[in-house]
C-alpha cells in the first residue's frame, strides 16, 4: 500500500512551523523536501519542524531533515530545529548524522526559542516594480549596513540589489519582497517577484550593450548568486564577503 504523509505550515511569525503527520519512509520523503524547500525560500526568520505524529517507517528517510538544514545554513541562512519525535524516532535521531546538524528539543516551544535565538539579522521591505523601488533598495542597503556595522560593504551590496531590483522592474514588473541577512561570513541580498521566468545571466553580448549586463555585473561582484522558483514566482539571491 502506498504511504502517506501530511505536512501543514503555519506562519508563526517571525518562525514558520511545519507539522508533519503519517509515515516517514523513502517515498515520502520527497513530499517532505518539497515542503521544506519551499519554506526555506520564503527567507523566514527561523524553520521549526513539528514530529510529533510521524511515524518512522524507514530510518534512513530522516536524511531528509540533514539536507534541508544544510541548505538553510548556507542560502537563506535559516535556523531550523527539529521538536517532539516520538521515542523511536528520538533514538534513530541520535544515531545519525542529523542530530549533528540539525538540533532536537522535546518540545516545540523550546524548539520555537532555540530557532529565534539562532535567527540571522534580517531586514526586508515590500516594493513596487517602479523606478522609485531602486533608490528604496539602496537605502535598505544603507540602513542594514549602519545597522550591522559594515559600512564597507554599503556601496557593492547597494549595486548588487540595485541590479536584482531593476531586473523585476524591467522584467517580472510584479510587486516583490527584498530581503538583506547578515549571516557572517556573508552579508546576503535577495529579491522575490512574481514571475517563474528563472534569471540568468547573459553571456557572450557585446560589453557596451545597452541591456542585459546587470546579472553578469551581480555574478562578478558576488561569492555567488543564484535564483530559485517559489510557488508563484522566484527568488533571485546573491551572497557577498562580510568578514
């Protein structure tokens, strides 16, 4: 027969909880990234995921919770923690490597603290696709930098988000959600639109074109840069040194 798992998510802002319900094995594993996934790229501040009626039919499907959380921690540098397993998911838990990287509590209000206290600085601001939205990026910029005490970096990151905002302008022209983490080592940009057009950037044109050049000057000021599909759009994300 085949299995089932459920997996409900409620914005407890500023922690998304995810309940997962049924039976965990190789097949429903997939569901469960899926989920998780698309948590993660909605940039919240942290990801508590709620065990309680999961029921473990295959310990090796608990990987599933190491590989999301090893993705938060590099891109959207999200902290996500694991509450209330049942007894024997408890105990295949501390026998593997999950419980190396993502924390367990039993229960989910220590789990909900323990995420807070581990959540990135973050500022975010809702923006039109309009020209005024790349002076507003640019001050965000300003505003975080002040904040977190990396002057530095005010200029390249103020460029940076000033191109990923355009390019919603100039392309998804749909409202968008702009988001500025310091996660040390990094200090992270992103900008989420409504268009499921991926961003790429475009190579092998003319350098004194007019259009076109934004992604590739964001690819050479960044550690890196990448996009990701949401459920009704995308998020173009990009990551540059703060040591």
């Amino acid at each position: 027969m085949p299995t089932r798992i459920s997996c409900e998510v409620r914005d407890e802002s500023p922690v998304t909880l995810v309940r997962l319900a049924g039976a965990l094995d190789l097949a429903t594993m997939r569901a469960v990234h899926t989920t998780l996934d698309r948590c993660l790229t909605a940039q919240p501040d942290a990801l508590v995921v709620d065990l309680t009626e999961v029921e473990v039919a295959d310990p090796l499907a608990l990987s599933v919770f190491a590989a999301a959380a090893r993705r938060a921690a590099d891109w959207p540098a999200v902290p996500m923690v694991l509450c209330a397993p049942p007894p024997d998911a408890a105990a295949w838990l501390a026998e593997t490597t999950t419980c190396r990287v993502v924390p367990v509590r039993p229960d989910c209000a220590e789990a909900t603290a323990l995420a807070g206290a581990a959540a990135a600085p973050r500022l975010r601001a809702r923006l039109e696709p309009v020209a005024e939205a790349c002076r507003r990026a640019r001050e965000l910029v300003a505003d975080a930098c002040g904040r977190w005490n990396i002057p530095e970096l005010t200029g390249p990151a103020s460029l940076v988000l000033t191109e990923l905002v355009a390019n919603v302008v100039r392309h998804a022209g749909t409202p968008m959600q702009v988001t500025v983490t310091l996660r040390r080592p990094y200090l992270q940009v992103a900008v989420a639109d409504g268009s499921r057009r991926a961003a790429r950037a475009v190579t092998g044109r003319d350098a004194r074109a007019e259009g076109g050049r934004g992604l590739m000057l964001v690819r050479e000021l960044t550690q890196r840069w990448g996009s990701a599909p949401t459920g009704d759009g995308k998020v173009v994300w990009a990551m540059l040194p703060a040591n």
